[in-house]
C-alpha cells in the first residue's frame, strides 16, 4: 500500500500513465493531474552522458507492448529531397495536382491551400512572388528542401518557447558543414531564405545549424494508407539513443501521433533504445548509414560481434572449404580483412563490400511482389550467402507474406508442397527475428501470423474434418487472433491487417 500523493492517506489505486502516483480518489487525481502531474505522467527520465549526449532511461519496468509515449511533431515536412507532395497534408501527388492559387507551390486541392502548416509559408512566399519550378511528378525534387527550415524559422517567431526548445537538439554541424549537401544547402537555402524571402535576424549559421538539427533528428513519417512520406521533429522521440537490437519500436498514426512501445521487458534503470538503422541490413551497411546520418560510429553489441549473436547475419559462404562462413576479423574496421570460421581462409574487406553492394543492388531490384523472382534471388544466392543471411531474410519475409496473399497463390491455389514452404520460411525467419528483432516488432507479429495461418492451411489440405482437427485449428486461430490484437497496437496499417485476419477466420470456419 503507498500514500496518496495529494492527502497522503493510504490508497491503491495507481495512475496508470506512469504507474508511480497514488491516489486515495478521483478528485485527488484529478486535482493532481491539473497540478503539475500532467508533465510529469512518464515512465522514462531524460539522463546525459559525454558520448550518447541525452538519452532516455526506464523510471520503472516497462512491460512488452506498453506504450512508452506518445506525442505530436513539433514541425513536419517534407524530406530534404521529395516526390512532388501537398504542403498541405503532405500526401503524394500524382500527375493532375493543383497548384496553390496564390504561391503556386504544388497542392492535393484548394481545401490545403488554408492548411496550418501551409499558410504562412504561403503567405510569404506569394508576397515575394515566388513561382514554383515543379513540373512533373515522379522525380525527387530538391527544391523542397527549404520548406522544414522554414517552418523552423516560423516557430521561432510565432512559437519561441518551443523553438528554444528545437534548438537544443543536436546538430553535429561541425562534422556536417564540410560535406558536399552543406555545400549545395550553403548556396541555394541559405541565399532563398536570407536574398530571396528576406527574412530579417538571421544569419547562414543559424540556418546550417538548423539544417544541422533537422537531419539529426527527424522521424520519417509514413502513412502507407494517406500516401504520406514526410519527415517530423518528435522532441520526445528524438531523446532515445540507438542501438542496433532496440527495445522499442516506434509508428506515426494518420493524425501525425507518434506512438513509441516497448518491444521487449525494459527493467527500471535500463535505457529505452531505439535503431536508427534497419535490423536487416549488414554490420558494415548500418554502420556506414548511421555514420553518415546520425554522424557517429556504433559499437553496441550486435555490430562489435563478428558472428551478430551466432546469426552470421552480415556473412558470405566460403568459397574455398564450402563449409565455413566468413566473419569479419574485426567488424569496426571497414576494410579489415574477413577469415572462414572453419578453414582459416582470409578474403581482402575490399571484396566483401564489393560483393555485398552487388547483392544489395540485387535485391533493390527485386520485385517483392513476385513468388517466381524472390525464390530465384534465393536460389541465385544460395552459394554465396548463408540462410541467416540478412539479405535471405530479407526475401524470406516476402515471401512468407506472398504465399496465402496474393494473385495466383491465394489460400485455395496453395499446393502441399507451397504451404510448407510457407511453414519452413515463417519458422526460420523467427528463429532468426528473435534474436535480431526480438519481442513484439512488426515482423516478428506478422511471421507468427502467418505461420499460423500456413498451420490452419497443412491440418485443411492433410486431415478430413473431425473434433480433433476443429481442436487443433482452434489453436492456430486463437494464435492468430492473439497475435493480430498485438499488430494493431503495432502498426500504422490496420485495414491489410484487419483484411488477412477476416481471410483467415473464415478459411478456418470453412
Ligand atoms: C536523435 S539524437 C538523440 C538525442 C541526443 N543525444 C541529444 O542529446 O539531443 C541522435 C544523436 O545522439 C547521439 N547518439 C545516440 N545514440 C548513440 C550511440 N549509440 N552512440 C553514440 N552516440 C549516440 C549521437 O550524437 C546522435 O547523433
């Protein structure tokens, strides 16, 4: 039993946002909320150190599937270099887009021309008889790349507590100015903003500087069902550190609320971490986009172990025993040389990254959607890479996702043999998600799906009906139904989600 934190009584009752205050009643809640318990109603604390700068420490445990916050972008926008976009709702625009009446900047319709986020540029801009040189779709343009820093530069203004606030977020401009897209951002953003747009009180530093802060900081928004692809300040959000085996996982909702959730039990002390990569990428390719992103050089656990917690994820088969894999001799190094675990065999850096950008080339390629071309690519690949290979998981997935969903092999067009295919893939594939991806990630929830579903689909095409396989199938779908409740708290795309769980209820009722 603790004490109410307002009459000091004895109370059970917890708030449950953070778990940590009492209160003997709803009116001591209530008065406590409105109190001061409004900005402090979290589970984490904002600690500091010399190498991560600020990071985000659990305040107690935070169990699997707990929402660790949520919180609205402080500015959103589009990403440096876009697709043609609405300024208005930042949906993608195909050929017959409207063109704001009075900027001319490309819109969804007249509706966005009044957005919130689009009429002070807009108000700008036409005064200065701006003339947008967007032509066609279906090209990434740069010249979107002054709209954040702008919206930057109007909180500045119009909300100069929240900007104080930006402007404590790091920028790592130092690092940044000497890069070839500083560069062109010194000669075209600087000179729009400050010759063009003429705004007043501000110098080329502090527009860099604000570059800086945005590139280290934004969340990619995207909104697969609205079309959206934009990129957001979440203030919050930005305060966790990374690690390439997080215990978070993050997604934006159609109102631009950013959702953070532990994927795993975090203990009270431990950090709550985020990845700023891609857990299926090689050691070598995160390390490389983290560095030129986020302008430091990981050493967490997973990119200081050659063998990637005995995944061999990053690895490529020997050529020379055929037996062994190769890891790298020492995974921080770029152009260390790689060794075969079995037979001692050494390879130049040089090569792997040449070998390894060949097959990630491949996989750009690849169509995703096509059964025939992911399982070529794995039998193409199969002498060089090993099943844990990042990349065979990569298509893997895929095709986990493909059979049972898609034209040609629908649940009913499934032969035997495919369905365990489909059983073989998901339970590989979560063998290997558990230890790279591990807890409730949105692959993981759709790999158990489906390997569920690939279940209910052998016990159909093996069994005639009876009690015992109702029984068995009513496993699989209580599975199933378990793990689809766990994706919708997980994800942004609830309809595909909803559409393959009404699918599979109804096959299982058949
Ligand atoms: C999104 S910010 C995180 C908040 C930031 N630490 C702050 O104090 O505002 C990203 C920056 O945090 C630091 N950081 C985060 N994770 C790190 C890690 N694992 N190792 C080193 N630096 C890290 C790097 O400076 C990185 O560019």
């Amino acid at each position: 039993m603790e004490n109410c934190a307002v009459c000091g009584i004895e109370s059970k009752q917890k708030c449950s946002g953070c778990n940590l205050v009492f209160y003997c009643s709803r009116d001591h809640q209530v008065a406590d909320w409105k109190n001061g318990h409004k900005t402090n109603c979290k589970c984490y604390d904002i600690s500091s150190n010399n190498i991560l700068g600020r990071y985000m420490v659990a305040k107690r445990d935070i169990k699997p599937g707990e929402i660790i916050l949520r919180e609205k972008p402080i500015v959103i926008g589009p990403k440096t270099i876009s697709n043609v976009m609405c300024l208005g709702c930042h949906q993608l625009l195909n050929v017959n887009y409207y063109k704001c009446s009075k900027c001319t900047w490309p819109l969804c319709g007249k509706s966005c021309e009044t957005s919130e986020y689009h009429v002070d540029e807009c108000k700008l801009m036409s005064s200065k008889n701006f003339k947008s040189s967007i032509k066609e779709v279906g090209k990434l343009e740069s010249s979107y790349c002054v709209i954040v820093p702008l919206r930057v530069i109007f909180m500045r203004k119009n909300q100069p507590k929240m900007y104080q606030q930006f402007s404590k977020l790091v920028s790592h401009i130092d690092r940044r100015i000497s890069t070839k897209l500083y560069d062109v951002l010194r000669a075209n953003l600087v000179p729009f903003i400050l010759n063009f747009l003429q705004i007043p009180d501000l110098t080329e530093n502090e527009i860099l500087e604000i570059a800086g802060i945005l590139d280290t900081n934004c969340f990619e928004v995207l909104l697969t069902s609205k079309k959206v692809k934009a990129r957001g300040i979440y203030y919050e959000t930005a305060m966790m550190a990374h690690e390439c085996i997080p215990n978070t996982k993050h997604f934006v909702d159609e109102n631009y609320e950013m959702k953070v959730f532990a994927t795993q039990m975090i203990k009270k002390g431990e950090m709550i971490l985020t990845s700023y990569s891609h857990p299926l990428k090689t050691t070598l390719e995160r390390r490389l986009a983290i560095n030129l992103a986020k302008c430091f050089d990981c050493v967490c656990p997973r990119c200081i172990d050659a063998t990637e917690k005995n995944t061999f994820s990053s690895s490529i088969k020997c050529s020379t025993c055929k037996d062994g894999v190769l890891t790298s001799c020492d995974p921080l190094t770029n152009l260390s040389e790689w060794q075969c675990i079995k037979c001692e065999h050494k390879v130049s850096g040089a090569k792997i990254i040449q070998l390894t950008s060949e097959i990630r080339k491949s996989l750009d390629h690849l169509n995703k959607r096509s059964v025939v071309e992911c399982e070529n690519f794995i039998k193409s690949y199969k002498k060089f890479l090993p099943d844990s290979s990042v990349f065979m998981m990569d298509v893997k997935y895929a095709l986990c996702m493909l059979y049972g969903n898609v034209d040609g092999y629908f649940f009913r067009d499934l032969s035997p043999d495919q369905i365990q295919r489909k059983l073989d893939l998901c339970n590989q594939l979560l063998s290997e998600l558990s230890i790279l991806e591990p807890g409730i990630s949105n692959s993981f929830l759709n790999t158990k799906f489906e390997l569920n579903v690939a279940e209910i689909l052998k016990i159909k095409s093996q069994f005639k009906p009876n009690n015992e396989t109702s029984k068995l199938i009513e496993i699989h779908m209580e599975r199933i139904t378990e793990t689809y409740n766990l994706l919708r708290v997980a994800s942004d795309g609830k309809a595909l989600i909803d559409n393959r769980y009404k699918k599979i209820k109804e096959e299982s009722s058949l």
